[in-house]
C-alpha cells in the first residue's frame, strides 16, 4: 500500500513539474550595428554604442544590463569613461558631446564638437576633457565649471 501510495505521488508530482514552464527573459541589447564599445578603467562596466543612439551600460560581472542613454540626434561614434568610471562621454555624427553620470544616469553636460574626428580623451585626474570642436580646434573642456577653452 506505502509502494502504490509512493508511485501516485511520485506520478502526480511528475505532472505537476512537467507543467511548469521555465521563464525566459530577454536581454534586450541593441537592435542594430553597434559602432563603438569601451571597458571603464575598473574593468567593471561594458559601454555599447549603436546605429539606434542608444548607449547601454552592461554589468560585466553579471553580464546584465545597468544602464541606458538615449536623446542623441546622432548615432554615438566615440565613448570614453573618466578615471573614477563616473562620467561617460560620447560624441555623435551629428557634432554632440554629451557627458552622462554613470550612477544617477543623469545627462550632465552637452555641447558642439566637430562630428568627423576621432579622439576624446579624460586627462587632468578625469577634470577635463580634450576633443575637436566644432570648428576642429583642438579643446579642453574643464568639468567642475563647464567651461571649454580652445588649445592652441
């Protein structure tokens, strides 16, 4: 009697699991080209850029996504981290420069670049930033005061 009490649960149970479906989640990444990628300097987040002006943070250690940047009129063609992996900085095709706080996801500075160029780099402890403007002179762009001063 234990036996057949044993099978019965043993089947029953056996029908209840072989009805669970598992959960599938999708990791949403880009939906197009990615055309710039960079790794910040603690070697903690991936930053992706693609053809649909997104810019996505990824978790390296988890492999998920952190976070998203959108409201660009150009697709993202260069990313840099700063030194405290804090700030991220992009510039598009369409001549944007555009800082976002890596934490809050707050977009923290924009202005005009040059849009054809390639370098942009943090310097000065991550207090600055150097790249073309939008009459390719070369620029530094002082963090604490927003300011940007043509480098002769």
């Amino acid at each position: 009697m234990k036996k057949l009490i044993f099978v019965l649960a043993l089947i029953h149970f056996s029908i209840a699991q072989a009805a669970i479906k598992p959960e599938v989640v999708l990791t949403t990444g880009h939906n197009d080209q990615i055309n710039e990628m960079t790794v910040s300097l603690d070697n903690k987040y991936l930053a992706s850029a693609g053809n649909n002006k997104i810019v996505k943070i990824w978790d390296i250690a988890s492999n998920r996504e952190y976070r998203s940047f959108s409201g660009t009129d150009g697709r993202v063609d260069q990313l840099a981290f700063s030194s405290d992996n804090n700030k991220l900085v992009a510039t598009t095709t369409n001549g944007e420069l555009i800082i976002w706080n890596v934490l809050t996801g707050e977009t923290e500075f924009k202005t005009v670049c040059n849009s054809g160029f390639k370098g942009l780099s943090f310097y000065n402890e991550g207090k600055n930033i150097l790249f073309l403007n939008e009459n390719s002179n070369l620029s530094s762009l002082t963090l604490s005061s927003k300011t940007t001063e043509v480098l002769n």
